[in-house]
C-alpha cells in the first residue's frame, strides 16, 4: 500500500453524526460499517449516549479514531474537521454537502476546508461525497444501499449516484472490487491522488473511474504515466461533446475544445478512455485476469457463420488483425474439420459441431505461434453443452498461456458456463464486438507498457526577445497580435520569410526592392483576423506596384472596418506553395491540462476539413513526429502522387520549439502559425496570430 494506506485500512472509525433516525445519511452510515467492518465504529454524537448499542462520545477528540466519517451540517463541518486534526486523525471523510458546489458562500466554507487540511496535514476525501468502501477489511463508510463484492479493481468517481448504480449491477455481474472512492468536491485529495495509490497497491490489478474532470492535468499526466507501466487505467470521461467554456478567436481555438485536451491527456498519460460503462468493464474485467498478447493477431473459432463476420468486422474496427494461420494449422483444420467448414480466419467449425469439434478447434488454433488471442464464439445448439465448452476453453487458455475472450451466445442457459469461465478469468460476452474490445484493451495496454517516455528537448532560445513582444499588449485595448509579433518566432528560431512591416508606401517600395522576386503584401490589423476575407492580402506583387498595392490594402481595411487600428502593412517574401504543403501548428490553454498544442492541414482549410491532432504540451520529439503521421494528410508531406517529400524533419522540429514557447510563456492563452508551409527544402512560417494574459507573467 501507498501513503493513503490508513485510510483504506482504518483499526476504529469514528462516524461524527452518527444517528439512528431512519432515513438519515449518518444511520445507512453506521448500518453499513456495522454490517461487515473489522474494526471498531465509534459514533460520534453530543446528545446520544449510545447509538446502535454501542457508547457515543461528544467529540471526535474522544473517540481515539484514524479515520474520521463527517456527516454534520455545513454550518459545522469545517470545526469538525478542525477538531479531528487537532486530535491527531489523519484520514478524513467529509460527507456533507453544501461547500463548492453551491455557491459563493459554499466555495468559502470549501476554502476553509482546504486550509484546514493542509494546516494538520489530513487525508480529506469530499466533501460532497458518497463515502469509501474497502473490501478487505469489510468497510463500507458510505451511505449507498449495497456493499461491494470483494474484487482486484479499484474503483473512483465524481459521482456517487454512479457508485451506487454501478454497485447494484456489478453485485449482479459477480463483478468486485478492492477499493472504491466517491471524490465528490475534490477539495484536496483528487483523482491523481488515487491512481498513485492504487498504482502501489499490489491488491489493485486495474484502476477504473468516472470522471467529469480533472484538476490538474499536468500532474494527472505524470501520475498516471508512472502507474500505467504496471497497472492498466481505464476511465469514462464525460462532457465529449463540450466544446469548451471559453470564445475563441484563432483557428485553434476554434477546433480545440475540451473534449480534444481530454483526449489528448488521457492518451498522453496511457490511460485506456470507455465510451461507456459497457465499454469501461469490458476493458477491466479482461485487463483484470488475461494475459498481454505478445502479438495483435486473433483467431475467431465459431459454429455460427454470421456472428463470425460480426467479429471479423469488428476487429476490422480495431487495432487487431485476422491471424494467418501457418501451413502446419491450415493442414490440422482440414483433418479435424468437415467438408463444409472453413479452415481460413474465421473458422467456422459449422452448427451441428459437438464439443470435441470445439476443442480441437481451440487446440488448433491456440497453438500456432501466429495467433496472439483467441475467440471462442458458439450459439447454442442441441448438441453442444456449454458448459463442457467453459471447461474446455478455461483449460486451453491456461495451457497456451494466450489471453481468450468468450462470446457464448444466448439467455439462461448461459449463465452456468459464463460462471465456470468468469471463475477463470475468462469474460463472457454476448456481442462480438464486446468480445473485440476487451482483446483490443489488451493489445492496447502492451503497447502503453512497452513505451519510452521522452524528455523534451530544450532549444537555444531568446526568451528575452519574446518577453518583450508579448508585453507589447500592456496597455492595450486588444490583447491580439498578429503579424506584428513574428519576431517571437523568430526568437525561438522558427523560420519566418523574410519581410518587414511598414507604414508608408515608400518604405513598403524600400523593403520590397531588397527581397529577390515578387511579395506578398498583407495589411496588419489586431481587428481584422481574417484578412482574406476583405481582400487584406495581394500575393505576388512587383516592386513597381507595391506603393499602389499599400494604398489598397489600407484602404480596403478602412472600408471594412473603419475603427480597426491598423498597424501598417506587412511586405514578405513570397514561399513558393506549389511546391509545398500548406500545414497549421497552433496552441490553445486548457484550463486543466495548460498548453494543448494542435498540427494539422492547414491554409484557409483548417476549419473546413480540421485534418488535426493534438498533444498536451510539453512534447518530445517522438510525440512531434508521432504528430505528423496521425492526421490524413500526412501522405502529402511524405510524398504523395510523385510529389517531392517536404521536409518532415523541420515540421517536427517546428512543433517543439513552439511546444517549448507556449510552455514557457503560460500569457500564451492561443497562438496559430497559419500557414507553416513545408517544402523539400525546408519550412516557413508564413503567418502568425496569437492571444495574450497581459496580467500573466
């Protein structure tokens, strides 16, 4: 066990407002920890002289507990908590609502909470919560109508209506757990809390959850990456289709809402994200008892042709393959199997199959060494008996040590072999696709077990130079920059074209003569973030023309938008595109998980396709490299069609350097580089707006 162990293992609880009036929250309390608890309850209640026969105490100084169960109004829960750390209680339960969660006067009492806790270095679970449970000591400290079944998963959520639902189903399933947290408020032990402990806990095999959000998604990163080396984590995160709290004026901000930091995090930390809470024990019941697959090939053993192709589409759907079966297996089905059965992926052994059919057909398939897993899916038949099946598949799968999923189809006459196979560690399914799922958990945890983290790199940076033009919004009425603020990429040794802004027609001719070729003229507003649209851009423009063409674009923007402040014009060098890819690197901050860097298709497209990936930053060169593969059109920056391939190398190297200056700068609140083009020959970062805390340092 970890630092939270006295908390899961109390020797004397003392429940503070403990009560037998019926249909209060602290008597289901006190009822459920005098169900099954080992230890000693203690209530804790001034005008009680005993409570369910056992004596009552006035204070929570009296009770000599290690855990205290606080179930007092808000009014007095703070003191309460006082109390317990003036007398030494280091675990704390704060089941009273009324803090954060309802309003100002509530954040108040909630802030107060915290300083308490961190004044008697206290262990507070809440407020606002349902309670904990830990089965190896029978406690059940909530006020939920059913105990869990003893279990290896350890169980946390922000909801406690979650628990209690889930609770009920899982009793039903046979499905139990270790340990199980209702987080409620999180005012000070949260989710990152849980998985480092559970990440310790040698009677934890698989962390689940619930969550609505997380706190800090940095450290959460961190926790969880350690964790998830040896202790698969998978979670429901809710709120997948918010698209974020806050309006946003870059293309990145646009595309990047919640959900995509979320995402990102939860990938970046290795935890496995459920769709759903089918999906959420699908995943956990087979990374609870199967072993990892040493390769993603699976073989489907069925004597029902049309669920085999439901499972061949959905490992299709998946990160699994169809195994190929070697010669030697392809030789042995032939010989075990009937005229009429296939001896290709799926096998279908055929409907009037027996169980002995059945199990050479497993035999067979588990022991060819191109096969990493195995599916054993029936319909019931008259002459097959499910339950020798659950025998039968519950010895292969120990004897070839290769995680096997279960797809007995059917209603009650399923149920004694799906015990005899979950007694085993083998889930039953009655959707292939379920049974998919939990082998691709499995594939997909090796993968997070086998990875390497990188450190990022650090580059050679004018951190000075960059201060000083993101200061430059001190003052200001807008807190936008665009073009102007070019200079910050090149600070942090992002290639830009050459160019320079300028506020009169002669100094656009000036610094026109002095680049080689046509420019591209581009006027330079903080209003008008979409200069295209107005006709704010002119592309290929001769040196001859470039005073007429200031002129223009100068008066194009007064016409749009005649209280705009127009900085001036931007004169640049032209990128030759048509060699190019035109692709977006940009940043939006989370508010959990800080700088969520986005790489995508870019140019006047991004929002049309948003061809995007993300990743919290900051990130390594594998994760900016990893980028650059995911998004559809990566074939076009290695060469598509005969293309040349761009130069991946410097696209890669571009999305660190501005992962290392968003991490740098926390006033960075979004920032687009839009286009970046990519050519053989290098990159250049044509264009840039970003948004600035100017009370951020």
């Amino acid at each position: 066990m970890g630092e939270l162990s006295a908390l899961f293992a109390p020797e004397r609880i003392a429940v503070v407002g403990a009560t037998e009036r019926e249909g209060s929250v602290g008597r289901a309390i006190m009822e459920n920890l005098l169900d099954a608890f080992e230890g000693e309850v203690v209530p804790v209640n001034p005008s009680k002289t005993s409570v369910f026969d056992l004596p009552a105490v006035d204070a929570i100084g009296e009770a000599n507990a290690d855990l205290a169960v606080v179930v007092v109004p808000p009014g007095i829960a703070v003191d309460v908590v006082r109390e317990a750390g003036e007398a030494g209680v280091e675990s704390v339960v704060v089941i009273t609502a009324g803090f954060g969660e309802t309003g100002s006067e509530g954040a108040t009492r909630e802030e107060e909470l915290i300083e308490v806790a961190e004044t008697y270095d206290i262990d507070l679970v809440g407020p606002n919560s349902l309670g904990i449970m830990s089965t190896p000591v029978g406690m059940n400290a909530t006020f939920g109508p059913e105990n869990a079944r003893s279990g290896r998963m350890s169980f946390m959520s922000q909801s406690g209506a979650f628990i209690t639902a889930v609770l009920d189903w899982a009793n039903a399933e046979g499905i139990g757990f270790k340990d199980v947290v209702s987080l409620g408020n999180k005012a000070v032990l949260d989710e990152s809390d849980f998985i480092e402990e559970w990440g310790d806990d040698e009677d934890t095999d698989v962390i689940i959850g619930y969550l609505e959000g997380i706190d800090d998604g940095q450290a959460f990163i961190e926790t969880a990456r350690e964790v998830t080396r040896e202790t698969p984590i998978v979670l429901v995160k809710s709120g997948r289709t918010d698209a974020g709290a806050q309006a946003a004026s870059s293309h990145t901000g646009t595309i990047a809402g919640s959900d995509e930091a979320y995402e990102a995090g939860l990938e970046q930390a290795g935890v496995i994200r459920a769709d759903s809470v089918q999906e959420l024990f699908d995943a956990a019941r087979v990374l609870e008892n199967q072993p990892l697959p040493e390769r993603d090939d699976v073989a489907v053993i069925t004597n029902a042709g049309g669920p085999g192709v439901m499972s061949t589409d959905a490992i299709g759907d998946s990160r699994l393959s169809m195994a190929s079966f070697t010669e030697k297996t392809l030789e042995a089905f032939s010989e075990a199997l009937p005229a009429e059965g296939n001896i290709y992926n799926p096998v279908d052994i055929v409907g009037d199959a027996d169980n002995e059919r059945f199990r050479d057909a497993l035999d067979v398939a588990l022991g060819d060494e191109h096969v990493g897993s195995a599916l054993v899916l029936s319909c019931p038949t008259a002459v097959l008996d499910y339950g020798q099946l659950a025998e039968d598949t519950v010895e292969l799968q120990a004897r070839y040590g290769k995680p096997v999923a279960a797809c007995f189809m059917g209603g009650d006459r399923v149920d004694p072999a799906a015990e005899i196979l979950s007694e085993a560690g083998i889930p039953n399914y009655f959707d292939p696709s379920r049974a998919v799922l939990g082998l691709d958990a499995l594939s997909r945890f090796r993968e997070i077990t086998d990875r390497e983290y990188e450190s990022p790199a650090t580059f050679d940076v004018d951190r000075e130079r960059a201060r000083e033009i993101l200061s430059s919004v001190e003052g200001r009425s807008d807190n936008r920059l665009g073009v102007e603020a070019m200079g910050l990429l090149d600070a942090y040794g992002i290639p830009t074209p050459a160019g320079e802004i300028v506020d009169s027609p002669a100094d656009a001719r000036e610094v026109a003569e002095a680049i080689d070729g046509d420019v591209v003229m581009k006027i330079v507003s903080p209003d008008i973030l979409h200069k295209s649209d107005i006709g704010g851009v002119k592309v290929g423009v001769a040196d001859a023309d470039v005073e007429d063409a200031y002129e223009d674009l100068v008066s194009r923007a007064r016409n749009y938008q005649p209280d705009a402040t127009i900085i001036g014009v931007q004169v640049q060098e032209m990128v030759d595109l048509d060699r190019g890819v035109e692709t977006i690197v940009g940043m939006n901050r989370d508010p959990q998980f800080g700088p969520l860097l986005l790489f995508g298709l870019g140019g006047i497209f991004v929002e049309t396709l948003e061809d995007t990936t993300f990743r919290v930053a900051p990130v390594s060169e594998s994760d900016a490299e990893s980028m650059t593969r995911e998004i559809d059109a990566a074939p076009l920056l290695r060469g598509a069609r005969g293309r040349d391939p761009v130069d991946v190398a410097g696209v890669v190297e571009t999305i660190q350097r501005l992962s290392q200056l968003v991490t740098d700068f926390p006033a960075i609140l979004e920032l687009d580089i839009n286009p970046l083009v990519a050519t053989p020959d290098g990159v250049e970062a044509v264009d840039v707006r970003l948004t600035v805390d100017p009370d951020e340092p």
